[in-house]
C-alpha cells in the first residue's frame, strides 16, 4: 500500500497555530471593548466526566467554567494560562519541542509564577481543554520513549530533516518514538496490522522472529504503560492507515489495563481526542490463557484483587470479553507473565500463541 | 576519523562460545577421569569484594569458592548453572537474545527447576563470575532500553543484517540501544565526545539545538540510570574510539549516582569488567552549579541527606571534586534539575552552561 497524506502534520500545526492565535485575539478583543477578559471552557470536575458508550471513551459533560480577570481569585490561574498559550505559540511556530518539567521552569524565565509543577501541569491541561488540542501538538510532549519495528515509510517533518524517508526497519532494536516519528507523515507500508507489547524483551524476540514479516505486522513496544505520544501514534496507525490493533500484555489486572488506556484512554484526558483507538484489541495474555495453555503463574496479591474489583466496575470494562477475563482471573487467584510462553520454549509465543490469538481475533 | 574494528565482535563472539564450550570440556573430563565433577569461582560474598584504586572499580579478591556433585547440597546450583551455561551457548549460537527474566521461564521448558527469579538471576551472575564474561555477552539483555545520536556509522553483525550500516544521525529521536546496537562494529564517525545525558526531555533539546554538530558529540540517554547494555556501549566508545565521556544529571545524590555507575559500576558487578569507564567525567548538574547560576531548587529531603552521607563514605567517591560537591550540597540543602535551567531560556543550557563545563573538564 502506497499513498501520501502529505498536508495533513503541516495542516494540523497550522490549525494549532491558528487556534493559539485565535484564543490571544479574543482576549484582545474583550479589551478593546472595554470589558475584563474572561475564557470559558469545559469544567474537568469529576461531576462532569462520563463515559461515553459510543465514543468508547470518557468525555466532558455540558457543564462549563469562566475565567475573568475582574474576579481576583481568576487572576493568577487566568495569567497563567495566557501565558502558557503564549510558550505554546513560541515552541510551536519555532519548532522547538519541550516536556511538562521544562514549562514549569520556562515559566521562572519570565517571572511567571508556579507554586509547582503540579500547578503548571494543570495550566496546560487547561490550555487542552480551551483548544481542544493534546499538549503534543504545541510541543510538549512526554519524557518516556517506546518504539516501532516494521514496513512503514515514514517522512519527516521536523526542521533539518524535511523531506526525509525512513523505513521503520532500518534499526533492528527498533525506532525510537519521540516528537520527530510522532510528526512524521506516513508515505507507504506493506503491513496489514499493528501489534503493540509490552515488554522490552519481547519486542525483540518478535524482531528476531521476523514477526513483522511472517505477519505482516508493525510492532510497537509501550514499554509499560504507553506514553501518551505512542498513543497517539497507535491512533494514527489505526485511523490514516486502517490498520487494526493487537496488543498483548501480561496476564494480570496491571496488562489488562495497559491495553485499555491504549483502547479508551483515562478520565485524566476526558477533554481531548485522538490519544484513543477504540478499535484495539486486547489480545492476551488472558486468565483464560493462563489456563488453557497451562502457564507458570504467581498468586494474585491483595492489591491485584483490589485493582481487579475497580477494573470490574469501571464502565470501560463492561464488555463481556471484558468482565469474563476479570472473573477468571479472580476465580483462578494467578497471573502469568508474557515471557512466561517461554517453559514451551523461546519462540512458542511466536510459533503457536500468536498465530491462535490473531486467528481468534 | 575512519577505520574498521570488523573483527572485534565476531571474535568476541567465538571466544564466548568456546569459554562456554571448554566449561563444558572440563565437566565432561573430569567425570570421564571417574571424579565428581567441580566448579570453581571467586566468591562474590561481601568480604571478598575491594575497590580497587588503580581499576577504579570493585573487584573480586582472593577467595575461592568450589561447587562440586559429590556434596549433596551442591547439587542443586551446579546443576542450575551447568543449564545455564547449556542454555547461554543455545542463545549465542543460534544468535537469540533473551532477559533474566525469561530465562527464568525457559529454564521450564527443560524441567529445570528454579524457585523463583532472584534463583534464576544469581545462576546467570555465576556463570558470568565463571567465565568472565558478562550476561550480554552471552545474549542475555536487559528490558530497558536507552539511547543514542550522532555522527557514528555502524555496521551489524546480527543475523538479516549483517554487514548493513546505520548512520546513528539517521532519525532524529535518537538510536535504540538494544542488542543489535551493543553488538555492532563502529566504522566511521567525525565524533571528539561523547555527551551523557540524564533526561529524554533534555536529550531531544540538544538534537534539535544541533549540539552533536556544535560540540562534534555523540550525545546518549541514559533514560535514568543506565541500563547495563548502555554502559557497556559508552565503555566501547570510550576505549574503542578514544572519546571522551561527559556525563550531565540531575543536580542531586541520586544524579551523581548515575553519573558514578557509569563511571565506576556497582559493587554487584565486581566479577566483570567492561562495564566501566573509568575516565568518563561528570560534568554536571553540581551543587556548586546550583549556587553559581542561582538555580530553581527544591529542598533536600531526609532520604537526600541519608544518600549524600552514604556516598561521602563511598570509596568510589573518595575523589575531591565529588567529596566537595557532597559537602556542597549538604550545606545548601538544595538540589536541582537539570530543565532547571530553563528559567534562563531553553537554549541557555545549550548556549552557556555546556560550553562553560566542557571547557572547566
């Protein structure tokens, strides 16, 4: 498959441009008339955030909060805020990319006060909610890296390497994803599906294994819980490419829920879009598994079963696939490491699992 | 600066294969002679353990252990650790790679019995005490992944990309250091340095501020503290090309440490070598950087000062510089970050503060 969506990154950077330029405007504005300006924008509090069953994610409900520098008590989050736009406005048009820390303390260079990085964590959270953007699309993205393995061509378009192709299997250890993958363009793939893994050793094993050529498969690590930049990027696999999503994870309530956050996402980004792929499947390890394929277990400890009796209440997981997987587990009392395939020898996973649980899917 | 090293891997490799076959020889000749076989191997307990001035690390003394089949209680983790030296030439012949973890499980697959991972673990650290070589060397890697941009070009040696070159510029979020990098010849690079850095946040700062062209650097994540393959990695890079090694953490114990383990190791790996550089220095953040350019800081903690006085009676810390900057830091009470120094703006770290350290080393 060969195309090209060449605008779209150029496209997007220019509507967040504009939207930050939009917002700075309209406080312009409010001056210019007289008035104290004020922002609106949706309340994130708790009472506002409901799962939504199509979407097959959380969002913000109908009710709204006001900022308005005539309040005093608004004076300083209002500030803030403004400010944050305004850094947004600068790493972007200078395409310069930043982390949440480095906010915090690019605050203190213009006298701009955060009590701590909790505080200016908020404030850009806010700025997503205003603007309907993720921070990562004003360039500020997650300190944690995972990566990518297969045949997908990407092209570039970060500053000293516009223009530029990479084939994704040109690194066998893999390719790293950070702000210049997460803003690439897809130009062509011959591969029919994604598989995201968990864990490092694994991902490799898959490599090794040619998994990506003997499934036609791009291969993701989210090295743990997938940073936010990775899910993006599985969404963008998913929705510009058509690619379905297979992810496998260990066998306990900790996987399972790495697979959600990439499925769902979190109550935490009720406010944007685009970081889930609903679409995904979770593809194993499942208590099931642990049982039918005889895997070496451990015992779930208390805080598992705890974890499991939330899992089993929150509306994310009330497919029966779902509640069925959370019952085995409580019921069998184990969970079971990826990595534990290997008592049936080191490429098991890759000989015999996956191919049963593609098929199953 | 351009050369070949070709052979250096592929040797590594046949010398690993027959320590690991000779071990096996003498097993074999020694029952052949009608004797039980025995194992011997420096102790690795805690009063056989020095820091050796000279070699700047901690190595093993004198003392000997003996496990030997004719003592009942031997049994056990002789048995264990001949399966792992069976396994661990399985690995490296048929060029697979694999982590503690899983060979824990694989161990399974050959009804071998380990009662948990630690069990598992310390085997493979005998083994690597018995032959001398480290588990990486043997195709045993660990999850965590780092890694690494510049002007290196390397050449692999593993299987379905032998002979490939990679130009380690070639995507700008940097190069995973997995075990198709670790196992790469070097071929070319206009390198002089090689700049180690803490933060990925800080890692992408100094590619997109260009500063492997400005400072003719290699520039490598540690991710945190280095993974063993990372430091193994540097350790090449310094004795194989000759660079010099400087290293830029957090301004705080836990900082310096990274900054320490990549230069001296850690106690628990006093069996091997080639996990050290000893002339790496570390550059920064000190405390005395914190007074000097008047840094944001948070107050130390208690575990802070529990940390820093530990350190203060470390022999590795024994140096001037670091007893100073320990003294310094209990005496600000202070630590810092290194985005701290985005309240100068977010190229001040690249613009004063890396060219004024590089100078002062």
């Amino acid at each position: 498959m060969s195309w090209k969506t060449k605008s779209s990154i150029a496209e997007k950077r220019k509507a967040v441009l504009e939207s930050l330029e939009k917002f700075g405007s309209s406080l312009y504005e409010q001056m210019a008339r007289g008035v104290f300006p004020s922002i609106e924008m949706p309340s994130r509090s708790i009472d506002n955030i409901y799962y939504h069953p199509e979407l097959r994610q959380y969002v913000l409900g109908e009710k709204r909060v006001r900022r308005t520098a005539r309040n005093i008590r608004h004076i300083r989050p209002f500030t803030q805020l403004v400010w944050a736009a305004f850094f947004s406005h600068e790493l972007t048009s200078q395409r310069k990319t930043s982390t949440l820390r480095d906010v915090y303390y690019s605050a203190q260079a213009y006298e701009m006060s955060f009590k701590d990085q909790q505080e200016s964590n908020a404030i850009i959270t806010d700025l997503e909610t205003v603007l309907g953007w993720s921070r990562e699309d004003f360039n500020i993205f997650p300190e944690e890296r995972s990566a990518i393995f297969g045949d997908l061509t990407i092209e570039y378009t970060v500053p000293g390497y516009e223009g530029r192709t990479l084939n994704l299997t040109s690194h066998p250890d893999g390719v790293m994803i950070g702000p210049a993958l997460t803003s690439a363009e897809f130009v062509k793939t011959s591969a029919d599906k994604v598989i995201a893994i968990e864990k490092g050793g694994l991902f490799t094993r898959f490599i090794e294994e040619r998994v990506h050529e003997r499934f036609n498969a791009l291969l993701v690590l989210t090295a743990g819980q997938a940073p936010r930049a990775t899910r993006h990027f599985i969404h963008r696999l998913n929705k510009e490419l058509g690619l379905p999503v297979y992810i496998f994870t260990d066998g306990d309530p900790w996987g399972m829920h790495i697979a959600m956050v990439i499925i769902s996402g979190s109550a935490n980004a009720a406010h944007v879009r685009e970081l889930t792929t609903p679409d995904a499947k979770w593809s194993g390890v499942w208590a099931t598994d642990i049982v039918k394929y005889k895997l070496p277990t451990d015992p779930l400890s208390d805080i598992d079963f705890k974890r499991l009796r939330e899992l089993q209440r929150d509306p994310r997981y009330k497919d029966e696939l779902w509640q069925r997987e959370i019952k085995t587990f409580m019921k069998i009392g184990r969970k079971a490491e990826q990595e534990a395939f290997s008592r049936y020898g080191l490429t098991f996973i890759v000989d015999e699992y996956l191919p049963a649980k593609l098929e199953e899917a």
